[in-house]
C-alpha cells in the first residue's frame, strides 16, 4: 500500500536552504499513576510523546519533541520538557478494575486529575520537519497548534485523542467526542494519517475520513487495519504476554513513523507499529527494547526495503516480514512477575489465529 499524500503537501514548497529535521513530535509528558483494588500500584512517565520518543529514540530516528510540564515533573527525560512554573504537571490515573470506562476500556478507567497548559504555535519551532505528530492526551494540542504543524511538516500523523477527548469538569474522567464536533474538522484534510484505536474510530467516519487521509485502526491483541482511500489493509499482530496496556497504541504510532522514515510503505510500516506496541504491553511504564532486538529490526528493515525495491509483487506480503519481525523468536518476553499480572495478565495469542 502506498500513501496518497493530501492535496496540501503535494505541492511542492518554496525553495528552502535548511534540510528538513525529521520528526516533530507535539504533546504533554504526564505522570501516569496506575491503581488497582483501591491501591496505588505504579506512578510512571506517561503521555504519548513519551512513549514515542523512546521508539524514535531507540531506533535511532531524530527527533525534536515540544512538551509541556511543571516545576513538579519529576521525570529524567532526552528531550527536555518547557517547565511553566505556575503549573502543575499533567496528571492521569487510570483504574484497572472499574468495569467499562466511558472510551470503552474493558480493562482501563482514566481520569485526567490536573492538566498542565496547552501547547501554542508559538511554542513550536519555525524549522521544516518531515513528519509530524500532534500526540496530546490531555487536551493540549489546539486546532491553532495543528494548523502550524501542517503548515512545517510535510505529512501530519495525528492520534485522534488528541483531538476528541473531554473531560469531565468534576471528576476529571475521560470522555470522547465526535469528531465532526471536535474543533479540528476542517483542518482533517492536511493531515497524512489518522490513528485510532477500535474504541475511538466509532467517534468517526471512517469513510469519509479514508478519503481525506489514511486512517490506522489499532485493535489491540489483534492487531491493525489500514484504510486508505477504497484500499482496506489487515495487518496482524505480534505475540505478547499482556502486563499493562499503557502506551501501546503510542508505542504503535512511533513504530510506523519509524517505518515510514525508513522508506517503508504503510502497511510495512504499521507491522513495525504493532512490534512497538506489543512489546510495550508487556512492561510497566517506559518499555526498554532489547538492543538485539533492536538491530534485529534495523536489519530487517534494510532487508525488505532491498526486497520491496528488486520486486513490486513483494509490496503486500506480510507473512515473511511478519515472521522475521517476530519478537517471540527475540525473547524478549519480560522474566519479572509484576504487581499488575494477576488481573491484566493476558496470555500469549498466536498471530495464525487473529480473527481482525
Ligand atoms: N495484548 C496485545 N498483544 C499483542 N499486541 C498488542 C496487544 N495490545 C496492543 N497491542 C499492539 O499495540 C497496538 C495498539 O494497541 P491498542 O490497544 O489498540 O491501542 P490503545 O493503547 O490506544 O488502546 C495494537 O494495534 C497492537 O499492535
Ligand atoms: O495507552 P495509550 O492510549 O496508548 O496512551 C496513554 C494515554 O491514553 C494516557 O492518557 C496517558 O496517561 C498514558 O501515559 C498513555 O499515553
């Protein structure tokens, strides 16, 4: 499969002396504080941004990371927050053993308890970059602040809860809106791709929005679907041994921008997404990637882009990609018992027998 860009970016810029950088990545880092039975069971980095940047990072992609925070972070991070002193750090708790959330979370409650200030156009630099991702989770990302992403970078990934999240004014509970009713409808047509998960794409058309740009439906154990104009992709998912769903989706939006980046087309590419996510579901927290497997990657990557380039009949066969990327073969299943495995644990799902 490969991406139509939108009408926006297929004309040419003007003349530019400056390269462009690569990856600009916008959204809040939060402290994440899992609870469960009524008890604090890990407090964490958090926030989509974070969990990026360790992909991008970890894979070697640079990145410029534009984040906001308070004098109360207390997070070492490579890529330095802005610290607004008169604010409070963004704050989510997320409860893992309230039945249903109001995103549709079987296993997962989140409530935003403090939000620390928007991010504005003037925050982000004036440099050309050749990707974007507007990666809020806490309401930060501003139509105004979108507009400027598409205006510096050449193709846009947007994760949708940036966009449709509200929140409650007593509680602070998660809640979602439409899409058409979010604010940002009118600059959907700039951008190059929109991420969802299952439970977010009902707040949208995902018919109408396939034809202004390509739309990415993660799954969870199942993997993803890709749809991109009137092409429909389903691209399956990697074992993993579920401790903690935080991040994955996150995690999975870093994994194709990677692909991307690297010259691979998007169905390649979001096989790399769901690595990422599969591998981070299976930590707490920040997950750390295995190094070997890490340049395992790299190099099946360079392998089939060689592959894709010698022969176009490559282009939409997954299977031995898929197989190569395995982590399962990696061994890269965490050896710790966690607090959180008795109830989140989710035992291993062989990628034969997805049914997306
Ligand atoms: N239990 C799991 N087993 C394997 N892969 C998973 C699992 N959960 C998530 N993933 C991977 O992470 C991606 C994002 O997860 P998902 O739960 O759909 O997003 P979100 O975290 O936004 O709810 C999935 O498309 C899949 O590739
Ligand atoms: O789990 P996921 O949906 O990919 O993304 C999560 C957000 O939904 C959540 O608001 C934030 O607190 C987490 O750190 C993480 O970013």
């Amino acid at each position: 499969m490969t991406l139509n860009p939108p009408p926006s970016q297929q004309t040419p810029h003007s003349p530019r002396q400056i390269p462009n950088r690569r990856v600009l990545i916008v959204g809040n880092y939060c402290h994440d504080v899992l609870i469960q039975n009524g008890a604090v069971v890990a407090e964490t980095l958090g926030g989509a941004a974070s969990f990026i940047s360790n992909v991008l990072d970890s894979s070697s992609v640079s990145c410029d990371l534009v984040s906001k925070v308070g004098c109360d972070f207390r997070y070492e991070v490579s890529h330095a927050p802005i610290v607004v002193p008169e604010k409070e750090t963004t704050v989510f708790e997320a409860y893992f053993d309230l039945g249903i959330d109001g995103i549709g979370h079987a296993d997962r409650v989140l409530k935003r308890v403090t939000a620390c200030d928007p991010i504005f156009p003037s925050d982000i630099p004036d440099s050309r970059f050749d990707f974007g991702m507007a990666v809020g989770v806490g309401g930060e990302i501003l139509p105004e602040t979108l507009e400027k992403m598409v205006e510096i970078c050449d193709v846009v990934a947007v994760d949708i809860q940036a966009l449709i999240r509200v929140f409650d004014p007593v509680d602070g509970a998660v809640k979602l809106v439409n899409l058409k009713e979010s604010g940002f409808h009118h600059i959907l047509h700039r951008i190059g791709f929109l991420k969802a998960s299952s439970d977010e794409a009902l707040f949208m058309d995902v018919e109408q929005m396939k034809q202004l740009c390509c739309v990415v439906v993660t799954n969870g154990e199942k993997g993803c679907r890709i749809y991109n104009k009137d092409e429909e992709t389903v691209v399956p998912p990697f074992l993993a041994k579920q401790v903690d769903p935080t991040g994955a989706g996150d995690s999975f939006l870093g994994g194709l921008v990677v692909g991307l980046v690297e010259g691979l087309d998007v169905s390649d590419a979001s096989l790399l997404g769901n690595l990422f996510g599969s591998i981070t579901v299976e930590h707490i927290g920040q997950p750390k990637f295995d190094l070997m497997m890490l340049q395992r990657v790299k190099d099946e990557v360079q392998r089939r882009k060689k592959q894709c380039n010698l022969s176009s009949s490559h282009k939409s066969d997954h299977e031995e990609f898929h197989a190569r990327l395995s982590p399962a073969r990696f061994s890269c299943f965490p050896s710790a018992d966690s607090p959180l495995q008795p109830k989140l644990l989710v035992s291993g799902h062989c990628c034969e027998s997805c049914d997306l």
